[in-house]
C-alpha cells in the first residue's frame, strides 16, 4: 500500500468514525485488530475497561457507544500532522470534548496505524497519561505510568 492511499484510508476512517455507525466503521477494520493504549489510562478506567482491545466488534462497540458515553458532547479532533510511510500512519491530533461528570476535557494524542490489505490491523494510541486523569477528576498518576510520582 503507498503512503497516499494509506492517508486516504485513515482520513476516511476518522469520518467514518465520528459518525458513530457501526455498520460504517466495522468495515474498516480487520477481524483481528488490535488497538492498544497506555495502560490503565483515564478512558479505561472511566469504562472500567482494559487499554488493549481485540477484534473488530469489541474496538466498534468501543467507539460507538463507550467512547461517546466518555466524551459525551462537543467532542472535537483537531489534526495536527498526518504521515505516512508505505502501510504505516501517524496522525497527531487533540481531541477536545465535555466529559460524563461535566469536566472539560483536552489532551495531544498520537495514533500509529499499521495497515494490511487496505484496512486497519493494527492502532497504538498515545497520550498525556497524567494530563487525562487530572481532567478526568483524579489526582493519582494511572499505575501504567511508573515513571510518574504517584501521590
């Protein structure tokens, strides 16, 4: 896959994704995808959840309905940068949104999305660990982050 359609696919698939449609987002993804995230990140913890998930209905119903019962109004993602090397895409973004308790909410992201057969495989997401549990109401640095103080 070249790095002009690999582009394509993803700026398709954040549409797709806003959209919160099943039926339009399953199809973007493989039976068998991954997508990970720092562990016990402020989202997961809100879902009582787990940072990685696996195959293309478990990653739909987190973006169909748990995500949006997270951030649930005014949600906003601002692209920053989107690259792309053969099968590879990293997008920057930050994503803005009113929490459920009512906080606001705004973090940088980094997704790096590793295609295969023009779909995707595979999601490595990256955030400011700390910054989202502080929105989220916590004070605690999440335990997946040894190399913050815990208090």
């Amino acid at each position: 896959m070249d790095a002009t359609t690999s582009k394509k696919l993803i700026l398709r698939a954040w549409s797709e994704f806003a959209t919160q449609d099943p039926d339009r987002i399953a199809p973007l993804f493989t039976p068998d995808i991954e997508w990970l995230a720092p562990p016990d990140n402020a989202t997961a913890r809100a879902l009582d959840g787990t940072h990685h998930l696996i195959g293309r209905d478990r990653v739909v119903h987190f973006l169909t309905t748990e995500f949006p019962s997270v951030f649930a109004a005014d949600r906003r993602v601002d692209f920053k940068a989107l690259t792309a090397e053969g099968a590879t895409v990293v997008v920057e973004t930050r994503i803005r949104a009113t929490l459920m308790n009512g906080r606001h909410y705004d973090n940088d992201y980094c997704f790096i999305f590793e295609l295969s057969d023009g779909l995707i495989h595979r999601v490595r997401e990256y955030m400011d660990t700390r910054r989202g549990q502080e929105m989220f109401g916590g004070t605690e640095a999440p335990t997946g982050d040894p190399a913050l103080p815990r208090r």
